[in-house]
C-alpha cells in the first residue's frame, strides 16, 4: 500500500472519529472505533470484521454481570417463542426414540391433530426426506417441521397395526406454548396451579383456570413456582395484582442512571382473600421472585420451599440492525420492603455454581445451615414480621431437598433415557388397551400399578444402556422411579396436568403446602391478616 493511501486511510480514521465524537463523546469509544477500523483496514490477511464485533461484544459484556448478554439473530428467535406464547408449526409433543420421531400428543386442536395424526404414531419422512434411522438432530427436525403459517408440509407416517405407511399433509399454524403445567383441586376447598415460565399469555392462563378452579369449590390455592426461571415483569405484575390490595407496591426497580420506579397493585384480582402459599425452590428466578417477594412482603401468603435463585437484575434488551440483541442490566428488582432480589457476584466468585455451594454448605438439606446476618433482616409491610434480604426469597417454612430417594442408579437411568424409552414402548404396546381399561384418569390413579414385571422390563432396558445394576440403590429409588413411570405414563393417556397429579404425591413442598394448610399453621403465622 502507498504511503498517499494510508495518509488518506488515516485522515478518514481521524475524520470518523472526530464525527463519532460529536456522537458519543468518549474517549473510550473513540479508541474502540479506531482499533476496529485500523484492523479492518490495515490487518495482514482478511478479516471477518462481523465476527471481530460480536467477539468484543462479548467479551465486554462479560466485564459486567452473569446477566448482561449478547445473542445473535437465530437465539434471539428461539429465546423469544417460549415467551411469546407461540410458534409457527405443526402441532405435536414429540420425543425421538431409537432414531424415530415417536407423536406423544398431538395438540389439542392443532394442524396435525386436525388432519387424523394420533398419538403414538413414529413419523419417518418429512417432505420426501428420511428423517428416521439417519441419526439426524432434533434441531434439524424441528427446522423441517416448523415453517411460516399456512404453508404446507407432507408427513411419512408409520402406525401400529397399519401395514403400510400413511401419507399427511399438515397446514402449518400458530401453535400456542402454555405457561401453566398443571392446575386441579389437590383437595376439597384447595387449588392447584403450576406455572412453568412468565410468558405473554400467562395472566389470561392464569386467570382462565383460577376461575375454574373457583367453579369447583376453591377457596385456598397453592402457587406452584418450583424451577420456573422467571420471564416477562408484566406478566409477574399481573400475576401478583390478582393477590394484593389497591395501591400495594408489587415491586420496583433503581438503576444508576435509572431512576426508582414503583409498580402498584390495581385492586381488582380475584384473588385477595383466600388462603395462598406459593411454592419455591433454588432454580425459582427472576419474575417468581418478584410474585414470591411481594406475597411474603405484604403478609398475604405463605412462602413454602428453598430460598430463590437470587435473580434481580433488570435488562433492557437493546436490538441491533442485523437481528441480534444485547440484553444489558440497567437496574435491580426490589421487593416491596426495600429488599434486593439479586444474589451477590463478583470476580472472585463463581456466580454459576453458587447452587453447588449451597449443596455444599448444607443450605439445601437443613435450614440451620443458613445464616443472616442482622443488616439483611427486614420487616414485613402489614405485620412486622422479620424477613431476610441477600439475594433470593427466604421461605416461611423451609423444606429440605430429599436426598433419600435419589441414587446415581436412578440418575442414569433417566440421564441414558432409559426411563423415558421404557414408558414411550409401553405406551406404544398397550395403548388401547389402556384407553379402554381406564376411562378417566381418576380410575387410573386408583388402579393402575407399576408391577414387578414392568420393573424387570425396565432393569434389562438399563442394562442394554450400560446401566450397571445395583441392588441397594434400586431398592432405595424403588419408589421414586415407580412413581415417575406412573407420572409419564399418565402424561402420555392424557397430559401434563394428570402428569403433575401422580408426581406431587411424593413432592414434599407440596405435602408440606397440604399440611399446613390442614392445621393451624396458617393462621398462626399470619394471625392478623385474616379475610
């Protein structure tokens, strides 16, 4: 290059950044700029000056908080359809078993439901192309079955007790994401309801089934948030509005540059009286904190669980010109007593494996094993009692993780899949006559068993697996695993609300729920704030 080109090179460096200057102002972003262009410019071989940008994104963001992130246009995609509540597709649950796409349920009403697709059935071919027997991902499949509304898809399908296989065409269509799992009487007078993220539509779900519920006698409700990792605010907003009274802070939020801001109950739920408990644990984050936090805050409920994962970090998400996003922290969620959510990180802590450490230190099998200092105690809005601050939700009654049932034989059976392929096979063989034997489910949960016959089934599919038998750990998971073969089997005759039905029976927050509600715990703790 000539020494006129890379004078002018450099003037138009300098003219730039003057330019950029006037724009930004900062010495800092002056020096980035400069670095960018004399490397794209001036560098030795080619650059992929796209990759060099998301790569100081990155790495920028990571000077931060855990929370603070890039994603390019395709996560961008996938992020946001949980939350929006939809998707563009064909309309099953599926699980890929031996190679082979195997239908657990069509959607209720859904394209492929619509067209005669049942479940059971394993399809081969989507548009011509094998999708069974040639070791292809799910991301792949889930390309091929997805598509925009109205087009069309040709599906291959092979059916038990059909000799030949059956041809499809399935219209694609908005297919909904529910964010509630489960919600059903658990007992006369008492509500059940899992939800499983804070999506667009989870206050209309919510809603929708709290007065069904209702319909059916409900006058108290347990509020299951175990494992839901958060989601929108607005939907935590609307959720917590149906708990509190009118003018009730629900949760506010301060940032640096950000200043407070206060969100406030309506008055209007449909829910301010009866008796509530709501259901935490250690992977409970973000927006069920905010729910969580102003329940306990305000006296209205009781929290019952672990303490929360300690998420309280607000993020505005900043969109880019080619699809993708920034997601950066601008503020902390407070609850309405002045605590932050937000667990404490630093550089000299590992903020991801602070849930081992709580393992470590006991804090998830014994509560004695957690102490607060007297700076995090503060109290609660309408009856003074004394809650704790420091990252999290700290539950009313504590409930240790149940480490008696768990064994690594268990875990390798369910982390080589044999549990799954074990109820997919027997779903497949017995299907009809399941469906014939037990009309509803409440018949199947009386009757059905897991015998020893199953059992052995399922010790030999291990087995295969290379999971090594052990007698000790069988026996002492024996009521676990029977458990959740009972739950899948059951998710798979109907859905994820009989699922929930069979599995709460052995989930000690629930049980704990039940028994407090059954004594007077309840009253005891919250005394003076009865309807």
């Amino acid at each position: 290059m000539s020494k006129i080109k890379i004078y002018v090179l450099l003037a138009c460096l300098w003219t730039a950044s003057a330019v950029q200057a006037q724009n930004f102002g900062s010495a800092a972003m002056r020096k980035l700029q400069m670095a960018e262009f004399a490397i794209s410019n001036f560098y030795v071989d080619k650059v992929d000056e796209n990759k060099l940008v998301e790569e100081a994104i990155i790495k920028m963001l990571a000077q931060l908080d855990p929370h603070s992130t890039y994603s390019d246009a395709e996560e961008v995609k996938k992020m946001n359809e949980p939350l929006q509540g939809n998707f563009e597709g064909i309309g099953v649950q599926f699980q890929m078993i031996e190679d082979t796409l195997l239908v657990v349920q069509p959607v209720s009403n859904g394209p492929s439901e619509k067209v005669g697709i049942l479940a059971g059935d394993r399809i081969i071919a989507v548009n011509d192309s094998a999708i069974a027997g040639v070791k292809m991902s799910t991301e792949d499949i889930m390309k091929r079955l997805r598509g925009p509304k109205g087009s069309k898809v040709n599906l291959k399908i092979v059916r038990r007790g059909v000799q030949d296989p059956l041809v499809f065409t399935v219209k694609r269509d908005k297919i909904p994401i529910l964010s509630l799992d489960a919600s059903y009487m658990i007992q006369p007078k008492t509500g059940y309801i899992r939800i499983n993220r804070f999506g667009a539509t989870t206050a209309e779900e919510f809603k929708k089934a709290m007065k069904e519920l209702q319909k059916q006698g409900m006058k108290d409700m347990i509020l299951d948030l175990q494992g839901n990792g958060g989601g929108y605010l607005n939907a935590a907003i609307d959720l917590a509005n149906e708990f509190l009274g009118q003018k009730e802070v629900i949760v506010y939020t301060e940032g640096r540059t950000a200043k407070r801001s206060d969100f406030y109950a309506k008055g209007n739920g449909d829910f301010r009286n009866g008796r509530l408990i709501v259901l935490v644990d250690e992977y409970t984050a973000s927006a069920s904190e905010i729910v969580s936090g102003a329940v306990q805050d305000w006296d209205r409920g009781i929290i019952v669980g672990r303490r929360s994962f300690g998420k309280g970090l607000v993020q505005r998400p900043i969109d880019l010109p080619d699809g993708s996003m920034i997601r950066l922290t601008i503020a902390r969620y407070y609850t309405p007593a002045g605590r932050c959510i937000q667990k404490p990180y630093d550089s000299s802590t590992d903020y991801n494996k602070d849930l081992i450490e709580r393992f470590n230190h006991g804090e998830l099998m014994n509560a004695d094993s957690i102490h607060f200092p007297d700076s995090l105690k503060v109290q609660t809005k309408k009856l003074g009692r004394t809650v704790y601050g420091g990252g999290g939700i700290m539950p009313d009654y504590f409930v240790p993780i149940d480490t008696t049932l768990y064994t690594d034989y268990h875990r390798n059976l369910v982390a080589k899949g044999v549990v799954i392929k074990f109820t997919m096979k027997f779903i497949e063989r017995h299907r009809n006559e399941l469906a014939c034997k037990y009309k509803k489910f409440e018949s199947f949960n009386e009757k059905f068993i897991i015998d020893d016959g199953m059992m052995a089934t399922l010790r030999e599919m291990g087995d295969k697996e290379g999971v090594k038998f052990n007698e000790e750990q069988y026996r002492k998971s024996l009521p676990l695993i029977k458990t959740q073969l009972k739950a899948l089997i059951a998710r798979d005759l109907w859905d994820m609300n009989e699922y929930f039905r069979v599995m709460n029976t052995t989930n000690e927050s629930v049980q704990k729920a039940l028994e407090i509600l059954n004594s007077d715990e309840y009253q005891k703790k919250l005394k003076a704030h009865q309807p």
